[in-house]
C-alpha cells in the first residue's frame, strides 16, 4: 500500500484518458474486493443543528438558516429502533452523526457510550461521526465498540479555508490521527461541488493517499446544496468529476471502501453506474443521509437489481485476508 505519492503523481492519474482511468481503476477494484458487490450504510443524526461551526456547505451550522430543526442528543432507546431497521434492510453499517465541534464530556458522552454498546450487540459495524474528540475520548469509544470514526476533510488544505473558518485542516488531521491511536478505523473523504478547482480535488486526494495508513473508508459527498447556507447557488456539479475523482480514490486506496456518499438524488442511474465502475463499493441507502433527502429504498434495490449488485455482507480488508485472488 503505497503512501508516498506525489501531488504531482496524482495529478498525472487524475488528468489521464478517462477510460484508461476507469480500467485502471475497475482492475485495481477487482484485485481487492470482490466484484459486483456494494455495502449498505445507514445514517442516523443522533443530535441535529445548532452547530457552532460554520462549515459553508452544511445546513445544520447555527451561522446560517436553513430551516433544520434542531433536535437534542437522542438517547439510547430511541436510537435502537433505528439501527435494528436498518440492519433488517440489509446495512451492514450504522453511522451516527452529531453536529457539535466536539464530542462533549459527561453526561451526554455517556449516553453515546451506552448507545455505541446496544448497536456494536447487533453486531453491525458501528461508525460515529461527532466532530473533534481527544485521545482519552477515542479510547472510551473504541472500548464501547465503536468500530469506524468518521472526520472528512473535505477538499485540500489551500481551499478549505474558503469553506470553514471556526476550525483547521491541522485540528482535522490531530482527530484523525487520535481516532487512528485508539485503533478506531478511520472513515475520511470530502466533498466536491463546493466551487473548487481540478488542483483542490487532487489536493484532496494527494492528503487522503498520504495519510499512513490509507483510511479505511473514503466517503465522496457531492454537494447537496441546502437553501440558507452560502453555497445555496453552487453550480450544479459535472457527476463525470464524482466518477474521475472515485477512479483516482480507489487506484491510489486500492485497499480502502469509496463511498458514493451524499447527492446521489441529483445523480442520474447511468452516474451512479460509473461510479460503481470507477470502483465506488458502498453507498448509504434509507430515506435520510443525516437531514437531506437521499434517494428511495425501492428505487434503490430497483438499481442494484437492474445492475445485478449484491449487498455486501462482511467487509474484509486485505490485511485480515490471507490470500488475495484476482477476480476475472
Ligand atoms: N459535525 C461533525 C463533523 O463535521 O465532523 C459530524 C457531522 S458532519 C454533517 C459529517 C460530514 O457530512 C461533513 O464532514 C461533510 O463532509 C458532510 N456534509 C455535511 N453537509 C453536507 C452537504 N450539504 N453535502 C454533502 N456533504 C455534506
Ligand atoms: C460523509 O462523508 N457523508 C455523510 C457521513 N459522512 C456522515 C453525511 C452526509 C450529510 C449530507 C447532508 C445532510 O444530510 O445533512
Ligand atoms: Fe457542524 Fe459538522 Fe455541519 Fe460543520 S459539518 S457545521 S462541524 S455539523
């Protein structure tokens, strides 16, 4: 698993042919997991709005108004529920996400303790996503059975102070690397469709491809632009710059799951198949990502039928699998 690549390396993959790119990466997808199968995640937003940070893209910051309710830490029983459905629909992995900066201490920390051990029982993956968290923080959520942490970057160092002020791309990559320490696996990616240019993108990858170890999961977010924050009039994006920048993700992470996160209501079937030819092996599905739309359960298993793509049942990473055999 190579993690010193050049910016100017992915550069020279992001900018080739794009077919060429598409075998490279689809080969590459074959070599390390198994082809024609894609993980069902699902989302929770456990703590919705108010959020202090002032992230330009995200509807639940208190800077700006668009219209989120907001809605207090859910406790454990409510939770519960939520997660038993979506493993009866098939996910494998229950995410929850809070919109604070940080995890916080007491009261409400243990709350999510206890809701992390009742979802580690059903014995799904159990991945939190809660803004900053300190060492001492991961180690308790590791311990309850947190199995992934997610912390995006969200696009590269040079363009994500146009995007957020409140917080640094450092304080991201310290998170990143206590996550990393308490032995959580590592859920991080970005989002495109924010006005950033072709470098920003590499930039993205060049930081994601370099982080030692890869992370185990790479979310691609497109846009979903929510009225009332300042990216509400973002051009659309070109759902070829998802498909170009999924390619580059899984050749240079060829180990990691890509996720086709966020926008998949605004990307077309034929989009979405690309993505999942470019080497995308996961998607969220249900109703909700965390408080916009995504695309209906039914029409959802419609596609995966219409592609013949099973839901996968056990992730495994190459470093847990002793032989490893190209699939034809
Ligand atoms: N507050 C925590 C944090 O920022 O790490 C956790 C929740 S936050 C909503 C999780 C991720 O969702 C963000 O890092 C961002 O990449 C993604 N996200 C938020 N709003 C989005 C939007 N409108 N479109 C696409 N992705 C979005
Ligand atoms: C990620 O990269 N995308 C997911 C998950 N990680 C937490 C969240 C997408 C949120 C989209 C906006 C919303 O629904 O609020
Ligand atoms: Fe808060 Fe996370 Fe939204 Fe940023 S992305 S405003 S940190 S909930």
């Amino acid at each position: 698993m190579r993690t010193d690549w050049t910016r100017q390396q992915v550069a020279a993959l992001y900018h080739q042919p794009f077919i060429d790119l598409l075998l490279q990466a689809q080969t590459q997808h074959r070599r390390f997991h198994p082809a024609n199968e894609v993980q069902m995640c699902r989302l929770l937003s456990i703590k919705t709005g108010g959020c202090p940070e002032d992230c330009a893209y995200c509807p639940q910051s208190a800077h700006y108004s668009a219209g989120v309710e907001r809605e207090p830490l859910m406790n454990c029983d409510a939770i519960l529920p939520a997660a038993r459905r979506a493993k009866a629909d098939g996910a494998t992995r229950f995410c929850m996400g809070a919109a604070w900066r940080q995890a916080p201490s007491g009261r409400e920390f243990d709350s999510v303790l206890e809701t992390v051990r009742a979802v580690a029982a059903l014995e799904m993956e159990v991945c939190c996503t809660l803004g900053m968290l300190t060492e001492s923080q991961a180690r308790q959520l590791k311990e309850a059975g947190v199995t992934a942490y997610n912390h995006n970057l969200d696009s590269s160092p040079e363009f994500y102070s146009r995007i957020i002020s409140t917080r640094t791309y450092q304080e991201r990559l310290d998170t990143i690397a206590a996550v990393r320490k308490a032995g959580i696996t590592v859920c991080c990616g970005g989002i495109l469709g924010m006005g950033e240019s072709e470098d920003d993108r590499i930039g993205l990858l060049h930081q994601l491809a370099t982080l030692d170890p890869h992370p185990e999961s790479v979310p691609i977010n497109m846009l979903v632009r929510a009225d009332g924050t300042p990216l509400e009039d973002s051009p659309d994006l070109d759902p070829l710059i998802m498909v170009r920048t999924i390619a580059c993700a899984r050749i240079l992470m060829p180990d990691s799951m890509v996720r086709l996160a966020a926008g998949r209501k605004q990307m077309s079937r034929e989009a979405i198949l690309l993505c999942f030819l470019a080497g995308a092996n996961s998607i969220f599905t249900g109703e909700r990502l965390l408080t916009t739309p995504n695309p209906a359960p039914d029409e959802d298993s419609g596609l995966l039928r219409d592609l013949g793509l099973k839901a996968m049942q056990q992730v495994v990473h190459s470093h847990e699998r002793p032989i490893l055999e190209v699939q034809k």
